[in-house]
C-alpha cells in the first residue's frame, strides 16, 4: 500500500519552533523518531531491515546527516528527501505534513503554505519485511498509519493514490541508464515541436568546406555522336539548309548512251541542295540537284540536267490537310528515247513544269483524298550534223489529271486503298506535222496499300490499268497495266534498301504511231559499314512496249559506289557503272562502262 498526503490537507499557522511531542501528538497516525524502535518492535521505515541501528541521536537542536541508503544504487522511500532534514528531533521534517517549519517548500524557503494541490506529489514507497506478502503489511505501525490517512480524508486519499500510482508508474517506466525518475518525467515534458526554416534557409546557409565539390561541365564524358559526319546545315531563317557541291572527273567508253558514242573523259560537277522548315505544325521541304557534264577529251559533249521540287504541308481545319508541290526538271533528250532525233548532235532539251495541290480529310478509319495536278512539257531545238536547227514546238503540250482516292485503315501501319484518275494532254498545236491530231484523254484505275512501320518499312505500291485515247481516230488507243512503287525498307540500322517502279504513257510524233509503255523499276541498297564510309549499290531494268507496231526495248544497269568521309565537310565519291541497251528495233543496240572519282565538300 501506497502513503501519499492529502492534496486538500490542513495548513497549520505555525508561529514557532514545533515541539516533538505536541507535533507527534497531533498528527494521527504519526512517526515515531528516528532514534526510536516503532511501536511493535521493528526498526522505522528510513533503515533497511536487517541493517544495523544507527547511533543514537545527537543533542537537540544540531540535525542528522543527509540520508543515505544501505545498498549501493537503491532510492530512498521519497526521493524528495535525498537532501532533506531526517524524520527526527525537534523542528524536523515529517513526510505526511507538506507545511513544515524551514523547508524550502514551492513558495520558497520558510513559507507557510501548502504546495500546489494540482501537481503530481511523488508517493512514498513502502518496504515490505522479508517474507511478508503483498496483502500484509511489513509493519502494524503502517496499516495504523494509513487507516488514520484514510480517515483523516477518504476521497482524497483516493485521488492522492491514483496520483501515486500515474507517478509510480513514470518511475518504473524503462530509461536509459543513469537516468532517475524525475529526470525521465521531465523528459516526457520537453516540447518536441521543430521550427520549420525559412526558404532561403539553404542558400543562405555557409558552404562546408570538407564537402566534396561537383565536378566541372568539361570533366563529364560527351554523348556519343551518332552521326558524325552528316552535315551541320545553314540556318536560314525558318529553314535549315544543307547544301553540297561535288566535282569530279568520268571516263565512259560511251559519251551519249547511243549505238555509235565513242569513249570520252567528262568533267562532271553536281550541285544539290536541301531545305527543311523547322514550324511547329505545318512543314515545307525543298530538294534540288543540278549536273552539268563537259567533255575533256574525247567525244565532244556538253549537257546539263537538274530537278528542283518543294513540297508544302498544311493543316488546316476540321481534320482537313492540304498538300502542295511545285516542281521543275529539266534534261536532254536521251539517245534511248524513242523520240530521239536521228544524226542530231545536240538532243532537244526537255523542260517540264509541275504543280499539284491535294486535299485529305481522315473520317473515322476512312481515308479520303482528291488532287488535281497540271504538268507543262516545252521542247528545245534540236543541232543536226550539217548545223541545221530544227524545232520541236508541235511536241509542247500541258497534261492535266484529277485522282480520287479512298482508303481503309485496317491498322496504323496498314492502309489499303482504290483510286480513280482521268484526264486531259492537250497539245499546243492541234495538228503536228503529219497531219495528226495527238490530244487525247486517259482513264486509270488503281489499287494499292499503303505501309507504315515507321523507319523499319514504308511507302505505297499499286497495281492498276491505265488507258488514254486519241482525238485522231486513225491512231489506236494506248493501254496497258500499270505498276508503281515507292519503298523504303531497313532490315537493320545503318541499311536502306529502296523499291521503286514507275509507268508511263510516251507520246510520239512518229506518222501512224500512238506512242508506247514504259515500265521503270529499280533497287537500291545503301549500307554505312563505318561512320565515315557509306557504300550503295543499284541495279535497275526498264521494259518499253511500242504499241500497234510489237517493237520492244530492255534495258539494265547495275552500279556500285562508296563514299568516305575525311571529315564532316569533306568526302570522297566514286562508283562504277555499266548499262546496256537491247532493241528489236535495228541500230538501237548500246553498252556503257563508266567510272567515276570525285571529291564532296557540304555544310
């Protein structure tokens, strides 16, 4: 059983120095002194039991020494009284009075009033004697005591206790070592709220010296460059620019491509140019390449040819997209032309003029598309052997077509469509020489679909019918099937291999001819083996049909080339060609080897 004193009890107005006795008396339930066996023969609560007595007390008037307990480590019954006046002699302390006479109570030392009722008092500890249980006391002078407390004032002793218990508990609660009881309560205490920093708390916090400093910028290992040497490009405005000029000499054993060419050294000197637009959502690109050949030795000859095309993508509203292109080509007539001029010197120079514009629209996973198209052909002189020049106007005329277009997309990457086109050639003069009318009308139909794997495989391919008509009805209609290709497909990185084919209606100026069907097919391969080396290959083969007359022509070509970088700027191109020509049409028979070293400076 726990002792605690009343939180409610007595103040007593003391004037003077306390007698022993009277304080003894009037104190129910009091201690006996210390110098002095309890009533029932045990020795007093403040000595450990088997202990030896201490000495008989000293003259009254000088106090005892300070308590000290019998065991090393054991606390004293009241941990309050570890520097306090022991419990005997007159003008003493006496643990049930909180009101004693000198004592340094909470109002300071000497006051005479009863500590705060609302704090928590620690309760004295009571020692049971060896083998007493814990329902009998150690001491009958103790359950005296406590009946006399609990009369004195029941319902606080019951508060008093459930105090004490709360406060018995802190103390047995674990702690670390060294630490007494009231120490851990004053812990339990400490306000553990942590004040935030201010936000510039870090910045302006000094540096440490020992931390490890960041490594500088140029210290950190580079990105690797995945391509090296492709150009840099010029900004020009909105568009990057990447042009390139390459010189170079050819040796052919064929200077025109004709039956009866001889062997001459060419110098041959291309320019191309690229454009790209960097807008945020429309596009626009433009490619050009211009060759102009001169003969250094050998048959005389002295050509140049080029294309120049842009092509301007725009979105406009309600999912509707517009494309437009405009473009120009221009090129001698070709000895394997069938509109060659015989025993010419210097072939007519064809010029051609383009332009298209396209309206798309996606509904749904349907894909719809028209274009109108107009291409305009103009025809140079032609220089026969004698010097005589002879014009070739009556073959200028503007071909005009308009192509609808549906698809289906079964998956992003697979389109399948059908498409319908008709139109119009119509010739400057309506009578050529001969006396025909060659304006005429074309009908074609097509089915295709359309790839797209990103960089691994895309593009179109169709097949179809193509029909044209003339207004002359002495010359036969010009039909046939048509194929058309337009691949790129990568089977690993750093390989393009590309699918092209090509049909086209060729017009004639040949009395009681229609024309013929030229089919163009090729495949190319380019392969970069090391960043600074690229090499190609191509091999392609042309079929024409001469209609109403069975006359066919075959012709094959094969190429293999490489380029090596020396830098970003500064490459060297060579390739080796050969190309023949094979005619049922008697004196058209022709073969062509050719090589080429060349030097490519580009930005």
């Amino acid at each position: 059983m726990l002792l605690a004193s009343s939180a409610f009890a007595q103040q007593l107005d003391l004037r003077g120095p306390l007698n022993e006795q009277v304080g003894t008396q009037n104190q129910p339930g009091g201690l006996p002194p210390a110098a002095q066996l309890g009533a029932n023969g045990l020795p007093p609560l403040n000595r450990t039991p088997g202990a030896l007595p201490p000495a008989t007390g000293p003259a009254e008037g000088i106090p005892n020494r300070a308590y000290q307990p019998a065991s090393p480590g054991a606390l004293p019954d009241d941990p309050d009284a570890l520097g306090g006046t022991p419990l005997a002699g007159p003008g003493q302390l006496n643990a049930d009075n909180p009101v004693q006479p000198g004592a340094a109570g909470l109002n300071g030392p000497g006051a005479a009033q009863a500590a705060d009722p609302f704090a928590d008092q620690a309760a004295t500890a009571l020692r049971r004697r060896a083998g007493a249980t814990a329902s009998q006391p150690a001491d009958a002078n103790l359950q005296g005591t406590a009946a006399g407390q609990r009369g004195r004032n029941g319902a606080a002793t019951a508060q008093d206790g459930d105090q004490a218990n709360r406060a018995a508990t802190r103390r047995n609660a674990p702690r670390r070592p060294g630490t007494t009881a009231a120490a851990a309560e004053a812990e339990q205490e400490v306000d553990r709220v942590v004040r935030t920093g201010t936000i510039d708390s870090a910045d302006r916090a000094p540096l440490d010296p020992r931390a490890a400093r960041t490594e500088a910028i140029e210290g950190g290992a580079m990105r690797r460059d995945d391509t090296p040497y492709a150009p840099l490009g010029i900004k020009a405005g909105s568009f990057t620019l990447r042009p390139s000029l390459e010189q170079g000499v050819l040796a052919t054993s064929n200077a025109n491509n004709s039956a009866s060419g001889r062997s001459a050294t060419i110098s041959q000197s291309t320019l191309r140019l690229n454009a790209v637009s960097d807008w945020a959502t429309n596009s626009a690109t433009i490619d050009g390449n211009f060759n102009y050949q001169k003969s250094i030795s050998g048959q005389e000859l002295k050509e140049w040819r080029g294309n120049l095309q842009g092509t301007l993508n725009v979105d406009l509203d309600h999912d509707w997209r517009a494309i437009g292109r405009l473009g120009f080509d221009t090129a001698p007539e070709g000895a394997t032309s069938p509109e060659g001029v015989p025993g010419a010197i210097t072939q007519p120079q064809r010029k051609t003029f383009e332009g298209s514009l396209a309206l798309q629209k996606d509904v749904g996973k349907l894909r719809l598309g028209l274009t109108g198209a107009a291409e305009r052909s103009i025809f140079g002189d032609a220089t026969l052997g004698d010097g005589t020049i002879q014009s070739q106007e009556t073959r200028n005329s503007t071909l005009y077509t308009t192509t609808l277009r549906g698809g289906y997309q079964i998956s992003p990457a697979l389109t399948p469509f059908a498409e319908v086109e008709i139109g119009r050639r119509t010739f400057d003069e309506t009578v050529d020489l001969n006396g025909y009318e060659r304006s005429s009308k074309r009908l074609g139909l097509r089915g295709g679909v359309e790839l797209n794997l990103g960089e691994k495989l895309n593009g179109e391919m169709s097949v179809g019918w193509l029909r044209q008509t003339f207004d002359d009805s002495r010359l036969l209609p010009v039909s046939g099937a048509t194929v058309a290709a337009d691949l790129r497909w990568s089977p690993v990185r750093g390989t393009i291999v590309g699918f092209n084919g090509q049909t086209v209606l060729e017009d004639t100026t040949t009395p009681g001819q229609s024309g013929s069907v030229l089919y163009n097919s090729s495949v190319t391969l380019q392969r970069e083996m090391r960043a600074n080396l690229t090499g190609n290959a191509a091999l392609g083969l042309s079929y024409r049909d001469y209609k109403g007359t069975g006359d066919h022509d075959l012709i094959y070509s094969a190429q293999v080339g490489a380029t090596w970088w020396l830098n970003r700027y500064l490459g060297l191109t060579s390739y080796v060609r050969h190309e023949r020509l094979t005619s049922s049409i008697d004196g058209r028979d022709s073969k062509t080897n050719s090589i080429y070293l060349g030097l490519t400076v580009q930005r």
